[in-house]
C-alpha cells in the first residue's frame, strides 16, 4: 500500500477535514475494537487517504478529548474546520 504518499490526501498529514473526520466516525461505528485488522479496515473504508499511523492517531486524540471532556478538563482538540460548538454555559448566558 502506497500509505507514504500524501500527495493524495486532500489535507496534510496532522491536519483532518470536516468530511474526513465523518468518516472516521462512521468507520469507528462499523469497525469496533474487536474487529481484527481495524485499523486497515477504517483506512480502507475511508479510501485510502489516511495512513494507518494517522488513523490511530487521530484515534489516540479522539480517545484523550473524550478522558479530558469526561473528567471535567479544559479544552480540546476540534477536529472538525469549524470552530467548537457553543458549551451549554455559554448557551444560558453564565
């Protein structure tokens, strides 16, 4: 597999599109953590146009957004190219 090139990737290696990322998520939900070969098959699902070190990268910054959101922490990664939804503080006015 060809994953060296990345003149093929329509963002650069560190950096994910809004559609990129849906596609991570909908391949997330298809392929699960018992699904041997997952991450060759999220790459695959996504065509190709992320290696499989991106994708678990993208998935190690997904899984520590995730801790730090849960546990109460400050901010995040976004990994979409719009900024961050408004936090229900922000929504009331507090």
């Amino acid at each position: 597999m060809a994953s060296n090139k990345k003149g093929s990737s329509p963002s650069s290696p560190s950096e994910w599109s809004r559609s990129e990322n849906k596609l991570f998520e909908r391949a997330l939900a298809i392929y699960d953590t018992d699904t041997p070969d997952r991450w060759h098959n999220v790459v695959r699902f996504m065509g190709g146009i992320k290696s499989v070190d991106e994708v678990r990268r993208q998935y190690q910054k997904l899984e520590e957004d995730v801790a730090r959101i849960e546990s109460g922490g400050g901010a995040f990664h976004w990994y979409g190219a719009a900024a961050p939804p408004p936090t229900r503080t922000a929504q009331r006015g507090n």
